[in-house]
C-alpha cells in the first residue's frame, strides 16, 4: 500500500504541475506584492525502468519547492524556504528543505533550519542529463535493489538534515565562494560540523570550477546520512570530497572523489571512498552525457566484508521547449543492466 501511495503522489504531482504551468510560457511561478516576493519552482517525472530489459517498473520524480522573501531594507533581505521531493517522500519525511535565511547582498547569506549542509551545497556533481538523479539520492539504487553490499551512491557530501542547522555562507564571488555549518539538537547524533569552499575561473573558450568540501559528525547512532543506504553507528563519521567541472565549448567533464570513515562503526560497515567520472555535449536541444561511479566500501576495516560497486549509466535528453523534455538512459548497477524512459515537466 504505500508502495502505491508514493506512486500515486508522484502522478499527482506531474498532473498539478502541468496544468499550473501551460498557460505560462516559458515563464517560472511567482509574484510580488510591495517589497515581497513569492516563488514557486519545482518539476516532475514519470517514466519507466526495465532492470535486466525484462518486466517495466514506474519510475516517479517530483520536486516542489516555494519561497518567499522581503526585499525592502536595501541591501538585506529575510525569506523563508519550504522544498519537498520524492527523496523525502521515500524517508516517509514531510520536507526536503525548511529553513529561515537572511541575505546580505555582496556579502553572504546565513539559513536556520533543517537543510543540507555547505559541504553539500557547494559540491559539484557529474554531468548527467538522465532522469535517475545519479548526483543526490539516486533513484538507480532504489530500483535496483540494495543486494550484495552497501554502496555509497553520491558523489557529494551528506551528513542528512534531520538536526536544526547554521549555515553560513559567502557570496558567489567572481572566483570563490566559501562557507561553515554546525548543526545539533538531534537524536541520532551529538553534533555535526561542515566547511566548503568552490574556486572557479574561465578564458575565452573554457570554464572551470573546482570544489574541496569535509564534514564531521560526532556519536552517530542508528542514522542515515544517504538515502536508500543502511544507518550507521560509530564514534564517529569523517568525510571528505573533492570535485572538479571543466566546460569547454558544449563539452562539460567532470571528476569527482568521495572519502568516508567511520571509526569504530557497529553492525553494518558503510564506509570507503567513492570515485566517479563524466562528460556530457550540447548541441542545439540535444545533450547526450556517460558517468561512471565506483563504491567501494569496507576498505578501511580488516573485520568487515570489502565490496566493490560499478555504475555506469549513459543518458540522451530532447528538449522540446523550456518546460518540457523526455529522456532516454541505459547502464548497469549492483550487476544488473537495466534501461529507463521518462517525461518531464518543469516550472
């Protein structure tokens, strides 16, 4: 039954947003009365997945996020911020994002509430024009099963956003942005701590960016820090990543590394390192990407059982207009080939 409760409110969702968004155009949702502003942003998906090209599976994919904020002190500004997604829905949680900010143009922004950390938000993710989020909880390892052996599935840090949170971040400057997260009050861990910061640059014909991101959490206990991967209890969980996006023309290539340790883990071991690689070309309303992802858990411990994980997956997206596209992916996962299709809708 909630296996079909979840699938109905992905149809939903697709089904709202479409009629929200025919009679706009090209343009997004949102309105201004006097010195506030509302927003609302989101997409959805429905589609389908043939593990091992045998019996299709619905593949369902939302996110709805809304926000509103007071622009009337100058160069300051307070705002609100509420984002549910079909991740959350997956965790039988009520929220994606939910989180006070107050902005200083040209300076920073610092957000209250439950969201992710810097270290998250300033990671940079593969190139991936498919419709299996492979760069944050990835539907691939849902729909593929959890058999043989944990895996970490995202190339960026993730500590979870169950605990209230500080983030404080800078401005997106012309070649760096930085920030700090601490995070507690929560009842699976002590506390947790997080810093990011992101370079880029770019000549005539390429740009570059460059993302260097490490997380701490103290005293996890029965927590998930990544969705569809078993919970943890440690002394503690370290993490770091570095990514790196090179554009060059409608080329975009990306590396990406991802190390995990947990010290003195119990039951499940779900550490290691994560290494991934990608490129993806645009041309005229076609792009087409390939991504490689390697898991490898259990390396750090000599009790635990080694294992090893590859996902390839290679995707072609059409865009038939600004608020519509369809997608077309094939690869392999925990062994298994499988093939996915699916319909977007954005706003």
């Amino acid at each position: 039954m909630l296996f079909k409760t979840k699938n109905i409110c992905s149809i939903c969702a697709i089904l709202v947003m479409g009629e929200i968004i025919a009679p706009r155009g090209a343009y997004a949702l949102g309105t201004r009365a006097g010195d506030f502003d509302f927003k609302l942003t989101g997409y959805g998906m429905a589609g389908i997945l043939e593990p091992n090209f045998e019996k299709p599976d619905f593949l369902g994919d939302f996110l709805v996020r809304g926000q509103v904020s007071y622009n009337g002190l100058g160069d300051h500004s307070f705002g609100l911020v509420y984002a549910m997604n079909e991740a959350a829905l997956d965790e039988d949680e009520w929220y994606e994002d939910l989180f006070g900010y107050w902005q200083w143009r040209g300076v920073g922004r610092i957000e209250i509430g439950l969201t992710d950390s810097v270290a998250h938000k300033l990671g940079l993710g593969l190139p991936d024009v498919g419709g299996m989020r492979i760069n944050s909880d990835s539907l691939i390892y849902r729909k593929m099963g959890t058999g043989g052996g944990p895996v970490i599935a995202n190339p960026t840090i993730s500590v979870g956003d169950s605990a209230l949170r500080a983030n404080i971040v800078s401005a997106s400057h012309s070649t760096v942005q930085y920030g700090f997260s601490v995070a507690g009050f929560g009842d699976s861990y002590d506390y947790d701590i997080g810093a990011g910061i992101k370079f880029k640059f770019s000549d005539a014909k390429t740009k570059y960016a460059l993302s260097i991101a490490a997380a701490f959490i103290d005293s996890p206990s029965d927590y998930r820090t990544d969705t569809f991967t078993p919970t943890i209890s440690a002394d503690y969980r370290a993490q770091a990543a570095i990514g790196m996006n090179i554009q060059y023309n409608s080329f975009v290539f990306g590396i990406d590394t991802r190390i995990i340790y947990d010290e003195n883990p119990i039951d499940d071991v779900t550490d290691g390192i994560l290494a991934g690689a990608g490129i993806s070309y645009d041309l005229l309303n076609y792009t087409m990407s390939i991504s490689y992802i390697m898991s490898d858990t259990g390396i750090w411990h000599s009790d635990a059982v080694n294992y090893i994980d590859h996902t390839a997956i290679a995707s072609f997206r059409y865009k038939y207009s600004q608020l519509v596209d369809g997608w077309t992916s094939v690869g392999i996962s925990r062994g298994e080939f499988f093939l996915g299709a699916g319909l977007r809708l954005n706003f």
